[in-house]
C-alpha cells in the first residue's frame, strides 16, 4: 500500500467525487450477476462463450511446446517479439488485405500511438466530432499542432472544413502539407456506419496532390461487417484508399488487443516512434493465441452463421421496438441504423430505465453526457448472436413496461 495523500489533496480528490456525485456522473466497477441476459457487452458474436472458439482456443494453447513462455517477457523491441507474432500479423494482414500489420496492446494503444506519431509538425488533423476519447488523446499528443472538426458524419461539413484549410494555407494547396481525416466505420453509441465513400470523393476532389489520409477506427465493424467479418472498408471494396485502418479484438473476436493495418514504411516508422508500442510489454502468448484463433474462425467462414443469426436478431428487435406504444406525453426515441447490432433508446431518464431493467435481469446501460453530447443521453442497448427471441421479447416487454410506468405516474401528478 502506497502512502496515503496529503490531507488538502484528499480533500480535493473528495471534492471530485462528490462533485460527480452530485451530477449523477460518478463511475463504479460492478459485478453483473451470472444469471442476467446481456444487452450490453460489445461480444456481438457471443464468441466469448462459443464451444467453436474455446475449443479452438484450448487446443492452441494446449499444442504449445514444453516450456514455451507464456508471457512475452519484455516490450516487442526487446524481449518481447517472436515468430509467432510475426505469423499472426502476416496472417491478419492477409485476412483484411492489407500490405502490413502491426500488434497493439489495445485499441486505445493504437490509436494513440498512431495520432501522437504520424501526422508531423504544420499537418492537420480533421476528426469526426463523434471519435472515440482514444483519438482525442491522440490528436492531443500528436505533434501537427492543428486540428479541426467536422459534424458527425456529415460530407458538406467535411467539404466546408477543408475549403477553408485549404484557403488558408498554400502548403496544403500545393501538397507539401498533409491532411489526416479521422473517422470511425461504425460509432460505438449510435450504431451509425459513416459515408466512407462520399468522404473519399470529397477529398479526391478537393486534394488532388494526395496528401489527403484517412485513418479509420474499424472497433464495432470487426467481426460483424463485411465480409467474414473483414469490416466496412473491405466491405465497400475502397482497403486500398485508406492509409490506415485499425482493428480491435477485445469486442466482437472475444480477445484482447489490436491491429494497424498499415504500409511497410508506416509498420516501420510506428515500430520506431510510437510510444504506447515501444515502452510496453508486449502481448502474452495467450493473447496471441485468442486473437489467431478469432482469425481462424473468420478466415474459415465458421462465423458467418453468428453474422446472420446476429442480423435476425437485429430485425427482430427492431420490429418490437417499433411496436412499442408510447404516450405523447413522454419522450422516448428509438434510435437505430439500418444492420447495426447497437440501438439507442432516447429518454430524459436514462438512468431510471437502465435500472428498471436491471432489477428485472436484463443488463443494459445508461449512456450520460459526456460519453454522449449533452441531450442525447440514452439507455445503449446492444444484440449478440447468442441472445434468443425470447430474450428480445423479455426486453421490450421491460421497456414497456416502464413507459407504462411512467406515463401513470405522470397522469397521478397531474
């Protein structure tokens, strides 16, 4: 146990919490009870549970010669590479049809490592509004010194953002200054899959020099989109215009860790200068071992069937969430994009809802400001392959339930 602080700085840290408190913001690490149905966790394909992937999983780390270390024993520039993670990253490269790749120890790891090392000193930085706290810190770190913002997914803002960098600096004009657009291919609390191709049109256009780069977070698409699960980018076919996509395994592959999909030269440059690569241990044979053997199974097709009996489910919930009857009284929005596994039920009292169906065994989670913009906040409700109809049925019959609830409470009032 470490010292414990200064009196005036336990006061402040208090203080903190207490101011959190107050704006019902606090976090605490809970424990879910095992006989609960998760309409939560980001495991979209259930493979965290899957006889197909332990199996798989088990046998791979069973087969393991005779003192094979199982922990990586350093960072990957000292003790930590091996043969091994130099197969996976070939073999994941040529999954997603990328020229390289390069193992992360997390999503948040690559996205930093790549914000705060590529874009050099005079570049810009052009981010969607809704990226993830990853790409801020990122960006935050990154030396290029400039950044701008564009409206959610919107390509007439993205057109307005850069005419007007564009305008303001020749260096762009004439291609001795480089612009990052940052995006992600589907966003964590909305579901909402971005207008990759018209982005890439609208750069085309006006970045004629091809100093125009797009760096796209691939996290909720793993797995779930495209083909075996490669994604939205190889889904629309345009892998080969984007200067880096980054892949997670820690949601829909039941693993831990990610992937920059990268250039030989860029492989390079990052193995040389991103920090959250260098100065870390490197990941354990074990998590070698889950990622290769979540590849496996999306190389092989086996999880093509969890695809579409996840995209049933996503119709099914869908239909009884459109049924739902909702007094005029109160508002509830249910906010879904057409495929996505994410729904967003839309109400002033996210908390109050998430707990009704808590208490009722059915996980899910109130998303408050500032995770989502202030008046957006929301009860994130998210399908998995191994949830039932029945399941679905349990869920909207709570939700009902509650607006139920609520609307006679409301009329008690008047």
């Amino acid at each position: 146990m470490g010292p414990l602080p200064h009196k005036s700085l336990a006061e402040a840290l208090a203080n903190a919490l207490k101011s959190r408190e107050a704006k019902s913001a606090r976090r605490r690490l809970t424990i879910l009870p095992q006989k609960t149905v998760d309409f939560s966790s980001n495991d979209f394909l259930s493979l965290s549970t899957a006889p197909i992937y332990r199996n798989r999983l088990l046998a791979h780390l069973n087969n393991a010669p005779e003192f094979f270390p199982f922990s990586s024993g350093g960072s990957r520039l000292l003790d930590g590479n091996s043969a091994y993670a130099e197969e996976l990253e070939r073999f994941v490269a040529e999954f997603h049809n990328a020229p390289t790749a390069l193992l992360f120890n997390s999503g948040f790891d690559a996205n930093i490592g790549v914000l705060s090392s590529i874009p050099q000193p005079g570049d810009l930085v052009v981010y969607d509004e809704y990226i993830h706290a990853s790409i801020h810190e990122g960006i935050r770190l990154s030396r290029a010194g400039r950044q701008a913002m564009f409206s959610h997914s919107s390509p007439i803002d993205l057109r307005k953002v850069l005419e007007s960098s564009i305008r303001n600096d020749k260096n762009i004009q004439d291609g001795t200054r480089n612009i990052f657009i940052v995006i992600e291919s589907i966003y964590s609390m909305d579901g909402d899959i971005a207008p990759i191709k018209d982005f890439l049109d609208i750069v085309d256009e006006l970045l004629p020099c091809g100093n125009g780069y797009f760096i796209v977070d691939e996290a909720h698409a793993t797995g779930v989109f495209g083909p075996r699960g490669a994604g939205i980018v190889q889904d629309l076919g345009v892998q080969e215009r984007i200067f880096i996509r980054v892949h997670t395994f820690g949601k829909a592959l039941a693993s831990h860790g990610a992937v920059v999909l990268c250039g030989p030269e860029v492989r390079e440059y990052l193995i040389n200068y991103a920090r959250s690569l260098i100065y870390t241990t490197a990941l354990g044979f074990p998590f070698l071992a889950a990622i290769r053997t979540a590849y496996e199974l999306l190389s092989s097709g086996e999880t093509e069937s969890l695809q579409g009996r996840l995209q049933k489910l996503v119709t099914y919930l869908h239909t009884r969430l459109a049924s739902l009857q909702i007094h005029p009284s109160i508002m509830f929005e249910v906010d879904h994009f057409p495929e996505s596994a994410i729904f967003a039920l839309r109400t002033f009292q996210p908390r109050e809802l998430a707990s009704f169906c808590q208490r009722m065994g059915i996980v899910v989670r109130a998303i408050m400001a500032p995770t989502v913009p202030k008046g957006k906040e929301r009860v994130r409700v998210c399908l998995h392959a191994g949830n039932t109809e029945e399941e679905i049925d349990s869920l909207a019959t709570a939700v009902q339930h509650w607006l139920d609830t609520v609307s006679s409470n409301r009329d008690a009032n008047l």
